[in-house]
C-alpha cells in the first residue's frame, strides 16, 4: 500500500473522530449524523470502479498538462513527492503492479505471490523526461489495461479469488481492484494537497482555515 494512500486514511479517520462531537452534517436538504456519514461506505462495483479509472487521465491531464513546472515539480519537502513524481509512480501501477497481479490471481497457480512493488522506480526511470511525455504513456497504459480488464467479463466467483500479497498475506482480486479505485483517488487528493501547499505563505491568515495546507 502507497503511503499517500495510508496518509489519506489515517486523516479520515482523525476528521471523523475530531467530528464526532458535533451532531448533524448538512448536505443540501439531508441531515446525517456525523457519525453514521463517517462510517459509510460504498460495495464494491466493477462497472462504477472503472468508471472512476478510465477518468483518471483525464483529470490528470486536465489539471497539469501545460502548467508552469513551479506547479508540477514543487513537493512538500526533502523525500516527498511532486506531482510529476505522482504521474511516474502511476504509470509504474500500470506497467508492474494491477494487472500483473490480477493476472496471477486469475491464473490461480501454485505460486500466487505477488513480486514487492518499487515504490521508487520511477524517479531513475523518467529521468530527463518530460511530463507531457509522462502523461501520454499514463493515458495509453491505462487505456490498454482497462480494455483487457473489460475484455476478461470477470464473474463474481472469479474476485473472490485469491492471491498472496508480500506483506498482507491472502487477498482477493475484489479487493486488489478496489485498490486500484482507491489508489488512484488518494493520488490526486495528493496532487491537489502539494500544489495547493506552494501557496502556504502566500494566503497570509487565510491559513487558518485552509485544513489542507496542513494535511
């Protein structure tokens, strides 16, 4: 697991419980106790999964593709990540790590464990490259990899298949996919938290109540 992902739910989980006090959240014309918003979630759907998968680039290149590099290359400090590095380390998700496993869950060989993920292999890999270039391979790889997810119809016996992963133990294909979703959402929460940190001094008292320049 990313640790931009890990980051992402340890700060729900801390929002939840500094918001349990309080009685009622308000979305439009619906109340909801805090409480109960908190702890919704929402089955696993492959169809809708995707949908938030094949938007991904999308997005991405929405947000980035043409931007000053101070946007795309600043970070929040020594060991942390750009939102250049970001879109390196998605790309390497789409060449070694979903597909890659989901083909060794299905195969359901003797040997089911999956290789460690390199967290890191995509800062000598795209040395010198550009984050057009970057962008593009994103969109091509992820283009490819969800017409072959779509192409399998996979049924719902086959995501209760299992796998092993190098850390966790058993998992199933249902999971590795929801990972996927998930990982691709904490990564643009990502994006936006370091690019919306550059300007951390520059709102002056506006900090106050900018909970995402301290995320």
């Amino acid at each position: 697991m990313c640790e931009m992902v890990e980051r992402a739910q340890v700060d729900a989980r801390w929002s939840c419980t500094l918001a349990a006090g309080r009685q009622t959240v308000e979305h439009g014309p619906f109340h909801q106790s805090l409480s109960e918003w908190c702890e919704s979630t929402v089955n696993f759907d492959l169809p809708n999964g995707m949908a938030i998968l094949e938007r991904t680039p999308r997005v991405l290149d929405a947000l980035l593709s043409g931007l000053p590099e101070e946007w795309t290359t600043g970070s929040e400090g020594a060991e942390t990540w750009s939102p250049y590095d970001v879109v390196g380390h998605l790309i390497d998700g789409e060449l070694t790590d979903w597909m890659a496993r989901l083909h060794i869950i299905l195969k359901q060989g003797h040997n089911r464990r999956f290789e460690p993920f390199d967290r890191f292999r995509h800062i000598s890999r795209n040395k010198g490259r550009t984050l057009g270039d970057l962008l593009t391979e994103f969109r091509q790889l992820r283009e490819k990899n969800l017409g072959e997810l779509r192409a399998l119809d996979l049924t719902a016996a086959q995501l209760q298949l299992t796998g092993e992963h190098p850390a966790f133990g058993g998992v199933t294909l249902e999971q590795l996919l929801a990972t996927w979703v998930a990982h691709d959402l904490g990564h643009l929460a990502q994006i936006m938290r370091v690019m919306a940190k550059q300007y951390r001094d520059a709102v002056g008292p506006w900090e106050a109540y900018l909970p995402v320049l301290h995320r």
